[in-house]
C-alpha cells in the first residue's frame, strides 16, 4: 500500500464528509479514482478510512451510546422496557439486514460494483427518493415513536447501501423520513445505527486483514485514520445543523447533478 500524502489526505476528507452526508462514501471513493485518473485505492485504506469516520461517530455520540449500552444491559425483561432500552434493542435489529448481506457479498463482488455508470444511476435515484422522502414523508414522530417494525425496515434500507452510490445515512433516512420521522429523529437514528454495522464491517475486514500476507504501510493507515476522524467530527455537527434550517435539498441537488456530470463524462469519454 504505497501513496503519496496528499492523496490519503484527499481521501480520507472524501471519506468524512461523504460518509455523514447522505451522498455516498463509496461511490465518492471510487468515483475519485474515476476523475483522477487513478486506480482504485483498496479495501485495505477503504477499511482505514471507515475505522475513522467509526471513531467520529463514537466521539460525537458517546454520552448517547453510553446510557444506551447501559440501558440494554438493566434489561430483566422484555416486558418492562423503557424508551431507551427498547431503541437499543431495535438499533441491534436494524443492523441485522446489513449484518447478513454483507457477509454473504465476497469483496470481489462488491469491487465489481464501483463502476461509475452504476454509481450515477444510484446517486441520482436514491437523491430523488430521499427528496420525495423528505418534502412528503417527513412526520413529527420521535426516538420514542420508533418501534422494532420501523427498526427492521430501516435496516433493510440500510442492506442497500452496500451498493456504492445509494449512501448509507442516506438511504437510512430516506427510511426513517418515509416512516414519518421527523427530519432529526431520522438524522440521529441513522447516526447511532451506523455504529455497530460500521464496527462489524470494520471487524471483519480487520480480521481478513490479519489472516492475509498483504504488506501494510501503517503511518499511511494512520494518517488516513486520523484525518478522517477529525473531519468526521465536524462533519457530523454542520450536517445537524443544515439539516434542522434547510433541509435535504442541497443534498439531493448535489447528488443528481454529480451522477448527471459522471454518465455525461462517461458518454464523452466513449
């Protein structure tokens, strides 16, 4: 794994401010090499990079998943269960969906995915779902509201992200929207939900990883880390605020008129 500094750095800011957006991580990341000219950089820094924004997530929300964690572990029966612990319980079924489809999907298969024509297709149709989601389906319901049913369809929406281009906090609220959350609700479910697939995808590479005998350049893989931690950070904390005064229109813009401009350079290109 050799590259150049200014690369890790770009990407991992690719990777912070597209994972917390609902604009796409992975079809950004293997749209970058598309526009550069380069060729794709790897699971192997695609995994860095997550363990980043994994890390973000977990500094920004840290109060909320310590007195969820806690909430889960009082549980003495199903009967009884207060709002936090019944969102815990339904936080670890949403992640069930992604939990088994990812397993099931070998890397090569999911490599294959990150053609640019597929990515414009799902930036652009999976923009106008969130869109429509948002202007009619958007409700008052709140983090109490949410029940194991609303759970479970969220995380299947979230199964579909592991298509580059739909966008996982994306498709998540467009979910949540679709289900009569209101726009923060959705925004924070989505959050908090990202943490334990974010950490089992991690898991899992991290351990295919270290049965490998793919040599490591660690300071690249630290640096990746760090950047996209901090960045994830900030992201994190702008998205909330753009998403309470405006909307998910600047997102949805966004997102068609990239997948626009890509198959418009891919015809060109042809």
């Amino acid at each position: 794994l050799r590259m150049e500094t200014w690369l890790v750095i770009v990407l991992a800011l690719v990777q912070a401010l597209t994972e917390f957006l609902p604009v796409s991580s992975s079809g950004h990341l293997g749209l970058a090499g598309f526009f550069l000219g380069l060729p794709y950089q790897g699971l192997t820094l695609d995994l860095a990079l997550h363990l980043g924004t994994l890390l973000a997530l977990i500094a920004y929300f840290w109060k909320d998943l310590w007195r969820l964690a806690r909430a889960v572990l009082a549980i003495r029966s199903l009967r009884e269960l207060d709002t936090l612990q019944r969102m815990g319980l339904g936080i670890a079924l949403s992640t069930i969906p992604a939990a088994i489809v990812g397993a099931s999907m070998p890397d090569a298969f999911t490599e294959s995915l990150r053609t640019p024509v597929l990515i414009a297709i799902n930036l652009i149709v999976f923009g106008v779902l969130l869109g429509l989601a948002d202007r009619y389906g958007g409700g008052h319901r709140g983090e109490g509201a949410i029940s194991y049913r609303d759970a479970l369809l969220i995380g299947a929406a979230q199964a579909l992200a592991l298509i580059p281009g739909t966008s996982r906090s994306g498709i998540t609220m467009t979910a949540g929207l679709a289900l009569g959350l209101d726009r923060a609700t959705a925004a924070r479910y989505s959050f908090l939900m990202a943490v334990p697939i974010t950490a089992l995808a991690v898991g899992h590479g991290g351990l295919q990883l270290a049965l490998s005998s793919e040599q490591l350049n660690l300071s690249v893989l630290a640096l990746g880390i760090t950047v996209s931690a901090l960045a994830g950070i900030v992201v994190i904390h702008v998205f909330l605020r753009i998403l309470r005064q405006v909307g998910t229109l600047p997102f949805v813009a966004y997102r068609i008129g990239l997948g626009l401009l890509v198959l418009g350079l891919v015809a060109f290109r042809s």
